[in-house]
C-alpha cells in the first residue's frame, strides 16, 4: 500500500533512477553547450549612426554660428552699409538655412515613421502603388455596400470570425494637409524635405563660391570705408559654404552606405530577419540615430537589437509588436545570439507577460506573433529558472492550453476562430510547441500541480497520445503529427512520474481519463518502426501500476498485456533497441504482476510464456527483467494453483544458480530474489538434482550467499533488496533441505544475520520505489524475517 502521509517533494526526470531501488539524489539539470558571443551585427549600425551624428552636429553648428553671424553682426550692425546683392544673398541664405534646419529637424522623424528608405524610391512606382490603392479601396467600399448588414452579422455569428477595424492611422499614409489626397501624406513630404535639404546646400554652396571667389562686398570704396563688413561677409560665405559642404559630406555618406554598400541588407542578413525585410533593421538604425543626435552622440551605442525588440513588443502598436516579436525570435533562436537573447528576455518580467499573453490572441493577421510567442517561451523554459518565471505568470498555464488543438478528424466540435484562422500545417506546429513548452515547465515538481490543475489540459494532452495505425507505419507520412505523439508521451511521463502526493493525484486523474491506457495500447500494438514511442508509452504504463486501481485497469484493457509479452520476447528486435524498449517493457510487465492475482493470470493464458520467459533468462539483455517477472508470478499467483500453473519454471533453476554464482550487483540480486520461489515448487529430491544439473554443490550456494551478506554490510540504494532475498533464499534451502543448517552454520551464518540486524534499514522493506519513497512493502519486514533465519538455525 502506498504511504498516504508522506509528500516528498522531489521530481524524479525521466532519465534518473528506477521504481526497483530509490533515487538518492535529484538529477541535475543538463548543461547545455555554450558557445562563444559573436560580435553583435548591430554594432555596424550604431557606429554608422554615431559618425552621421557626427557630421551633423558639426554641420548643424556651424550653421547655428552662421545664422547668429549674420542676423546679428551683418543684418544687426551692418544692415545699412551692405550692397543690395549681399542683402538678398545673405537674407536668401539665411531663409535656405532655417528652412534646411526646419525640414532636417523633421525628415527624420518622417523617415522613421516611413516603411521606405530615402534612397532607391521611384517616384512613378510610388504614384502607382498609391493609384492601385486608391482602385482596391473605391471596390471594398462598393462590395461592403452591397452586402447588407443582416447578411454580416449572421455569417459572423456562423463563422465566429473577428473583424479588425482599424482605430488608428498608419503613420506612413497621414494625409498632412486636408483634400490633397495622396500627395501630402507623411512618407511624400518626408521625400519632398529630403531633396529640399539637397537644393538648399547646392545654393548655399553657389552662392558663397561666388562671392568668396569675386569678394566684391560694396565696391573698393566700401572696402576702405568699412574693412570689419568685408571681414565678416567673407566669415559668413566661409561658414555658409563650410556647413553645406558637411552637410552635403554627410548625405554622400548617407547615400553610399545605404545604397552601395548596402549595411541594411548586411545587418539585415546577419541578424537572420531576411525574411521580413529590412523594416526593422532600417527602424532600429533611425532610433540610434535619434538618439546620437538628441542627445550625446554615445548614446546610441548604448543601444542593441534585443533591447529595441523588447521595447517594441510591450508598444500599444502592432505593426511594432509584430517587429519586436519577429527580432526576439530570430535572435532566440540563432545559435550565436540565443543564450544572450533569452537571459534578457528572462529577467524581464514585463516581456514574459506579454509573450504569455500574445498566445490567446486568435486574430488571423496575429499569427505570426502568436508563432514567434510560443517559439520563444519554448526556448526560454529549457532553463528552469526562466520556466519557473513563466509558469508564476497568473493565467500563464491556461493561455499555452489554449494553443493547443487535439481535435481528431472525428467531426468533433472545435474552436471557430481558430478553426477558420489557423491551416492545418499551422495548427500542428502550434500543438508541437504548446506540447515542448509544457514538457520543459514540466520539470518542476510544482509547475507540474499547475498543469494538473488546469482545466481540460490533460485531456488534450492525452488526446495528443493517439497514433493512428497509417502514422506508425508510415511516420514520414504526417511527421508533425508523430512529433506531437512523441512529446505528448515525454510530458505525461513527467506528469505520470512525479513523486508524493501530487504524483498520486496526477497519476489517479490521469489513469481515471479512458482513452489514457487504449491510446497507448494502439502504440504498442502497431508502433514497430517507431521503437522509441513504444518504450515512452511502456514507462508510461510502469510509473501509472504504481497505484493499485491502476494496475487493474491496465491489466483490464484488451491487448495490453499481450502487447507488452510480444514486444519483450520478441527476439526479432535488433541488439541496439533492446536495452531501450525491451528493458522498458520488461519493467512494466514486472509491475504489472506485482501484487496482482488477476494480471498473473491473465499473463499465464498466453500461450507457452512460461517456456518463453525462462529462455529469457539466458537472453544478457533481458534476463533481469525476466526473472522479476518470473519472481512475481511465483509470488502473486493464486496459491492454489501455483504448483500447477507455475511447474515449468523449475526448468530455470540450473540457470539460475549458475548465474548466483556468476554475476554481481543487480543481476546477481534479482537472480537471488527469483530462486526461493523455484525451491518453494520443488520437492527435497528435486532440488538435488538440481543442484546436480547446474554442477554446484549446496556448500557452494550457501558459501555465496554469507558473502553477500559480507559484502553488504550495510543496505545499498542500487541493489536494496539483495540482502532480503539472500536471507529469503537462506530460509529457503534450510526447509528444502534441513542439512543444509549446518552447512550455514559452519560458515557463519549466523554472525552475518546478527549483523544485518543490528544495520537493518526501512529502504530493504520496500519492493518498488518512487523517487525516496517506498511502495509495495513487504509482508515480513527485513528485522522479522532475519529472526526466522536465525531460529532455523538454531
């Protein structure tokens, strides 16, 4: 019976120990390999942005120092004194300047909000796009206007398809000015302030060459009069033409990197975003850029791709929700990037939240971000700490729930807008993320009470475990549907092995679904090519016979128990599948008969098991569970037709004593477990010719059982019941066979079972463990069972 007091918060992983010794030791989580940090693609950018704001901070001050030059030395001292042409050249090239600072103050915020960079765009090209728009958008208003709204709101109460109306302008498509249609909307003006900076540093630059060339400020009579106004136009020409020249430096910079050497297409390709364009990439540039010029011309240094996506994905923007997503998921999973990405992702609370919460988004034209969501929180549970964060987020459990859709082709109802929204290709790859995502929470002990808890979610996990017979014969034929098998299988192994009693109560909800036990008994059957699925559903199936009503209805459900025989006798299953799904299986048979009358009986119809199982036991690779087996069908048939039903496992005694004598450690125990329950068959003649027939004496047998006992001073966690049974086999041989008591008591014996009393431990009581805790006691306890030793021997 399973100890209902104790609730040993351990989690055992699905690689760790086994139910037939305890697990003294938690498993470490896996190091994952880590690789050295490449240089940042972005670093081009923000160097690019820094020598600009270089350039036109130098030019911007000059031009400030010109204008402060001329309003308030020439046009404020000596306005009365200049020559109408240097009037106008200076009044001409002051209005050029303010206009240039005017326009260069706001093209590049016009630029940023713009999807099209300032180089490259052709204008006729432009007009088209916007002709074709106007087209598209004169036949939706006239179709909208023939549907009738009776016909709208049933077919959106049929379909359950959200309309998105769009409640805010596109910041590229602001029309600035009123009945101007597409003329003066934001990306034109921004194009119209572009060339105009270019025209405004062309004059600037004519007009100061020519009268720096020609320096006739006023005539010679002006210039003896008045040597200071000569001074100062040649000043204002020199800065004039030294702030255009920057200025036109800068733009052929500009030019020369975005169009010919293209470093938006270079970062762009590096970073992996080459499938969505060069949109962010070209986005975050403008923001360092903003910022070198805003500010210090560091700070856009300070500036890297994974904090810009971070800031973003929690905007109120989905155009820039969609960017931030699609940076975070190309960096997070980039071999180089990833382990940075995802350690800043993961001490941002506020980012987890809202990964989490763009999985209930169910918008058609959110697909993509609900994709890149789910493939980042996949990512980022692989580390336990970051997966206890997003399981800690309230709600977070049910919003991955929501992801998945375990809908048979059955006609079964389904969701309607995911229906209708999401391809078939999409909703597999959904499931199978939803499915790792939970599988990586999984881990821990407590997220694991929070997935039993959510309403539904093990059902679909479940549902997830089906395999139709086409699939496992032909697993390339749907591999994203066999992939989903197999991680569900992963995670209910977790689930199914967790320890105390959240493990009971997981494996009671579990075991209490009906299509639990028939879904992976189909596996078992028809899952020949897919070894590894039949091992999965196996341990599956072991960890549930933990709890005894489950026993019975595994054993219950038609197929499975022949199933499982087939597949561990089964010779035909290459070498290197054996000690994985042969192993697996021959654990769950073992299990299945401990402590159960009805699945030994249901084992012994099958026809010549018996034969099949004791010629296991001369199989290297299956031999230890096939002689658990045999021990609990001794052990637990009914005890009155035990002789009957069980005379053929007397033809194993030779092999068995053989390998008493032989082996060490783990074979060597469930070899000395198996053989008191051959002698209990035999009569005093029979196991003399036993021992004839394995050619060892009974002097022999008893000498390796006190070095057992020699041996093992002390209870040891991987073979925890080999003391037990050599003491079981003692008591044994000495009813067999009562001159055996003195051949024990002439090699002492009796000393050694002195000393197991004086060690013995509540660890070697127990047949099966889960995790620390014991299951399955035994009827004697080890203390009572050595005081019968000893008493025979007296």
């Amino acid at each position: 019976m399973v100890d209902q007091t104790t609730d040993v918060v351990v989690h055992v992983s699905s690689s760790g120990g086994n139910i037939f010794r305890p697990d003294n030791a938690l498993t470490p989580e896996p190091r994952r390999q880590t690789h050295l940090s490449a240089p940042a693609p972005e670093k081009k950018l923000t160097l690019f942005a820094l020598r600009l704001a270089v350039l036109e901070k130098i030019a911007s001050r000059l031009g400030s120092l010109g204008f402060v030059w001329a309003t308030v030395v020439l046009l404020g001292g000596f306005a009365a004194s200049l020559e109408t042409s240097d009037f106008w050249f200076v009044t001409v090239i002051l209005v050029v300047e303010g206009a240039r600072i005017f326009s260069r103050s706001h093209e590049l915020e016009m630029q940023h909000q713009s999807k099209y960079t300032i180089s490259g765009i052709n204008t006729f090209r432009l007009l088209v796009r916007q002709i074709i728009r106007i087209f598209r958008k004169k036949a939706q208003i006239a179709g909208n206007n023939a549907r009738s709204s009776v016909q709208e709101s049933e077919t959106e109460q049929r379909t359950g398809r959200q309309i998105e109306r769009t409640r805010t302008w596109t910041s590229s498509d602001v029309p600035m000015l009123p009945y101007t249609g597409w003329v003066f909307v934001s990306r034109n003006v921004s194009r119209v302030c572009y060339w105009l900076q270019i025209a405004s540093a062309f004059a600037s630059i004519i007009i100061s060459m020519i009268k720096l060339i020609r320096q006739d400020y006023g005539g010679n009579e002006l210039k003896s009069r008045s040597t200071n106004l000569h001074s100062s136009l040649t000043l204002f020409y020199s800065l004039a033409l030294a702030e255009a020249l920057l200025f036109l430096v800068e733009k052929a910079y500009w030019e020369w990197m975005i169009s010919v050497y293209k470093i938006l297409d270079k970062v762009n390709q590096e970073c992996g975003l080459e499938r969505s364009g060069t949109d962010s990439v070209r986005r975050f540039f403008y923001n360092a850029y903003s910022r070198c010029l805003n500010g210090s011309i560091f700070d856009g240094l300070k500036m890297d791709m994974v904090v810009f996506a971070m800031e973003l994905l929690v905007s109120n923007s989905p155009d820039e929700q969609l960017t931030g997503a699609e940076i975070l998921y190309r960096f997070s999973t980039s071999q180089d990037y990833s382990v940075d990405t995802l350690q800043k992702i993961g001490t941002n609370l506020e980012i987890i939240e809202r990964l989490v919460e763009m999985l209930n988004w169910r918008n058609k034209n959110q697909e993509v971000m609900r994709m890149s969501s789910a493939e980042i929180l996949s990512r980022l549970a692989s580390k336990k700490q970051n997966s206890l964060r997003v399981a800690g987020i309230p709600g977070a459990i049910e919003s991955i729930s929501s992801i998945l859709d375990s809908t048979r082709d059955s006609g079964q109802a389904t969701d309607e807008i995911g229906e209708n929204s999401i391809n078939q290709t999409d909703r597999w790859t959904f499931n199978n993320l939803g499915l790792l995502i939970l599988k990586r929470l999984a881990r821990d002990h407590d997220n694991c009470v929070k997935i039993g808890k959510t309403k539904g979610l093990l059902s679909k996990i479940i549902d997830f475990t089906y395999a139709e017979k086409r699939l496992l014969k032909d697993p390339n034929l749907e591999s994203n549907k066999i992939l989903a098998v197999k991680r569900s299988l992963k995670l209910l192994r977790k689930l199914v092995k967790t320890t105390g009693a959240t493990g009971r109560n997981l494996r009671r909800d579990i075991s209490g679904i009906v299509f639990t036990v028939s879904n992976i008994r189909e596996t078992l059957r028809h899952g020949k090519k897919q070894p590894g699925l039949q091992k999965l559903g196996a341990e599956i199936l072991t960890s549930l016979a933990l709890d005894e009503g489950a026993t019975e209805k595994i054993g219950g459900t038609g197929g499975v128990l022949n199933g499982l025989l087939c597949i561990f006798l089964n010779d035909d299953i290459p070498g290197n599948q054996t000690s994985g799904v042969r192993d697996s299986v021959g654990e769950t048979i073992a299990m299945l008969a401990q402590g159960s009358q009805s699945n030994c009986q249901r084992m012994l119809r099958s026809d010549d098991v018996l034969q099949r199982l004791v010629e296991a036991l001369n199989n290297p690779l299956i031999r230890s569970n096939a002689a658990r087996i045999l021990r609990n069908l001794c052990a637990y048939t009914d005890p009155n037709q035990v002789m009957e039903q069980l005379k053929e496992v007397k033809s194993a005694g030779a092999t068995v004593l053989k390998a008493i004598m032989s082996e060490k450690s783990k074979p060597q125990e469930v070899m000395v477990g198996l053989a008191p329950h051959i002698f209990r068959l035999m009569s005093a003649e029979e196991s003399r010719e036993l021992f004839e027939e394995a050619g060892v004496t009974k002097e022999e047998v008893a000498n390796a059982l006190v070095n057992i006992l020699k041996r093992h001073e002390q209870p040891v966690p991987k073979v925890p019941r080999i003391r037990r049974f050599a003491i079981e086999l003692t008591i044994q041989m000495m009813r067999t066979n009562p001159e055996t008591v003195k051949t024990f008591l002439n090699l002492g014996m009796k000393n050694e079972l002195e000393t197991v009393l004086e060690t013995a431990a509540e660890v070697e009581n127990f047949d099966i463990f889960s995790g620390t805790v014991g299951l399955a006691r035994h009827g004697l306890t080890i203390n009572e069972l050595t005081e019968d030793a000893i008493r025979l021997l007296s």
